[in-house]
C-alpha cells in the first residue's frame, strides 16, 4: 500500500522512484547504470535532458557536469543543482541580450527555462513545496525572453477559452508572416514549454512549418498560477486553439497538423475524436486508459471497493494505507493529485478513469500515427491497444533499445523520432505544401 501511495500517477511509475547508480571512480561519476527499468534520475537527467540538446537545449557537458552535483535519490540536491546552472544561464543570456547578441541570449534562456523546470522533477521529494511557484516564474520569464529575442519570428497568441483565455505562442521559421503548415504540440502532464523544443518543435520549424505551443488545463501556468485543473474531454481546449490559428494570415487553415507528447498521447486520440480540422496526428506514445498506472496497485480487495462505489470504505482504507506510508508518501499523493482538481481519494481515482479513449476511438477519422517504445514505463501495450481500436487510417512505429530509443517517449532517440513522425505529417499535408 506503501508503493501505491508513493507512486500513483503518471510521473512516478513504480519502478521510477529508485535512483540510478552512479560509478564512484573519479572522472566517470556521469556514468549511471540504466537497465530495462527507466528510473526516475536517469530517466529525468541522462535521458531526458540529454536527449534535449539534440535539439540545442543547453549541451551535453553542461548536463553530465550537473549530474555530478547531484547524490542519487536526493530531491533537495537536484533541485539545487538544477537552480544553480539555471540561473548561471539566465545570467549569460542577459548579459548577451544588453550586448545585442539575440542568437547567443536565445540558446542560454531557452536552456534557462527548461532546466529551471527540470529543477522541479521532484519538488514533491521536498519538505517544502512552496519554491514551486517562484521557480516556474523564474522559468517562465526566461521563456518569455526567447519570445522577446526571436526578432519577430515568435508571437504570443492568446487562445479565448470558457471565460478566460489560454497562453499560447506561435513559432514561426521568420518573420515574414507566410502562410504555412502549422503544428499543433499538446504537451503532457507536467513537461514545460521550452521542453516541446526537444520534442519536435525545433525539428518543425527546421522543416519551415510554423509550432504552436500551449499551456491547457492543469498544465504549467494553468495549474501553477491560476489553479486551474485537468479535464478529460480535451476536445474542449483544441478546438479553441485551432479555432484562433484558422483565421491568422500566417497560418495555412489548410495544413494543419497536431501532435501529444506522453500524456498528450491520450489528450490528442480523445480531442480528434470530436475535432476534425487536423490533416493528421501522432501520439507519442498512443494512450488508452491514463488510470491504469494508478490502479495497478490497487490491492484487490481495495480495488473491488472501488469498483464497487464504496465510497466511504475505500477512503478509510486510503487514510490507513497514508497514517502507515509516513508524510513524504502523503506530500507525493497530494501533489500528484492536484492537476486533477480533486483530493478526496474515492473522488480522485474515479476522476482519473474519465480519463480513457475506449469509448471514443471508433469516432477518430483523423489519419494518426501511434509511436510504441520499448520498455515503455507508464503506459506498456497501450500503444498497441489503441492502433487497435482505430477503424481508419493508422500507423504504429516501435522503437527499440537497440536504436537507442527506449524508454517512455524516447527521450534519448528525439532526432530518430522527429524525422518519423514529421514525414508522416508532411504525407498527408496537401501536395502544395508538403
């Protein structure tokens, strides 16, 4: 019950909270052993963040040098670590913007942002919480810095949502305001802005495509600043963003793509199921059910109360299984509970079973691409179920150890990932723009 409470939710996979082992020999602390597993540091730091400079985030030896500021399973020292380069960028990045250098301030912010939202990885790790919001500020200014040193190219678009709106940036390949493909990128549950530039923007705008980036309910500074939480019916925020890219001179209405990354697999299948205006779109990787790394560790017997709608019995099991976990176990459960809106637990896990595609898949006419990788942490054979579902035109594309693309979104394999799933965007653009 310990596990369960530790590790319910998407981000913390119950393999994931084990850190790598890193060699103690001088000079190869940077080395870790990753197996089969995916563990949360090596998954976060040697994946991730260095799958990320392929795109042009930060470099590689800025990120193996902070790994060796990092003791293994220690949430203070990685928040620490990843602060301090952060905002040694940010600090360069500034300076190169006072001298006129927009190319060199670029880089350094951009890699700014995204490590002072990696810095946050595991802020549920620590005592306390309430650096959250002054660090994904300090993130987010530096975001906005790239916006401002773009020269034009980079554009805030705000998107008209319910009786607010959503932050939304259209990145253009210049500033000419041509009419051109455009990718929509939905992020997953707790990726940042700056982090879709490793995920395929940067790849997109090499083509000459315009990228839009978004901020929906529950993720960043929805969640972050405004409170606002998940929902399941994601078709509710897409069509408001394509509805404000349709009418945009520099937007071809025509040639629009869409693209969710970890659980944006699940946001995409379920928003194109309703919202039809996309030419095509991948889900990296395809997701069918988002409730079932929660419910996977449901002992039976609390399973069946679930199940079962016993309410009150299921509540009093989950406050024993908390009193016996101790207060980290409760600091985790509370913070990975917050995106859905919702603290009571009975409440919780039957909210997060909203969260699945099998009653809407047979509606998806939209031509989507399903990315399956190898030891996949959080969703294993869902990929492959949800090509299943499918009754119209669909492909699945795995991706193996052996090409260096393992692992959840294959992190490690971005460059491999990007020239798939962009050429299958690009066959079904119409021919005039391909």
């Amino acid at each position: 019950m310990e596990a369960l409470l530790r590790d319910a939710g998407h981000r913390a996979h119950p393999q994931a909270r084990h850190c790598a082992r890193r060699l103690s020999r001088p000079g190869e602390q940077w080395r870790t052993r990753v197996d089969n597993s995916g563990t949360a540091f090596s998954y976060r730091l040697l994946h991730r963040a260095l799958g990320s400079t392929a795109a042009g985030i930060g470099d590689v030896g800025l990120v193996l040098a902070t790994l060796e500021r990092i003791t293994d399973g220690d949430s203070q020292s990685w928040f620490d670590a990843w602060t301090s380069v952060a905002a040694d960028l940010a600090a360069r990045g500034e300076e190169a913007l006072g001298r006129g250098h927009l190319a060199t301030a670029s880089w350094a912010l951009l890699a700014a942002a995204e490590f002072y939202s990696k810095a946050l990885a595991f802020v549920d790790g620590l005592p306390d919480q309430s650096v959250l919001l002054p660090t994904f500020r300090q993130g987010r200014a530096c975001w906005e810095q790239v916006i401002d040193a773009s020269a034009g190219r980079f554009l805030r678009v705000q998107v008209p949502y319910e009786d607010t709106t959503l932050p939304g940036y259209l990145l253009r390949p210049d500033a000419s305001g041509a009419a051109r493909p455009t990718l929509v990128m939905t992020n997953g549950s707790d990726e940042s802005l700056p982090g879709l530039f490793g995920n395929g923007a940067a790849a997109g705008l090499a083509r000459g495509w315009n990228v839009f980036v978004y901020d929906g309910p529950g993720q960043q500074s929805m969640l972050f600043e405004r409170g606002v939480p998940f929902r399941y019916d994601w078709e509710a925020v897409l069509t408001p963003v394509i509805d404000a890219l349709v009418g945009r001179p520099d937007v071809d209405a025509s040639a629009l793509t869409g693209y969710g990354v970890s659980q944006g697999g699940y946001w995409i299948p379920r928003a194109i199921a309703f919202e039809r205006r996309l030419v095509a779109a991948v889900a990296d990787p395809g997701v069918v059910d988002v409730s079932t790394p929660w419910t996977a560790h449901l002992p039976p017997a609390l399973l069946d109360l679930l199940n079962s709608g016993q309410k009150d019995a299921f509540n009093a099991a989950m406050a024993k299984a908390q009193a016996d976990a101790g207060p980290e176990a409760a600091r985790t459960r509370a913070f990975r509970s917050k995106p859905y809106g919702v603290t009571d637990p009975f409440d919780l896990f039957s909210e997060v079973r909203k969260y699945q595609v099998r009653d809407v898949a047979g509606q998806i006419t939209t031509p989507l691409l399903i990315l399956d990788p190898e030891h996949e942490q959080f969703f294993p054979g869902q990929p492959q179920q949800l090509y299943d579902l499918l009754p119209g035109e669909k492909e699945i594309i795995e991706f193996t150890q052996a090409q260096g693309a393992s692992f959840h979104c294959q992190p490690t394999g971005r460059q491999l990932t990007h020239t798939q799933m962009l050429d299958f965007l690009a066959d079904h653009l119409p021919r005039s723009q391909d």
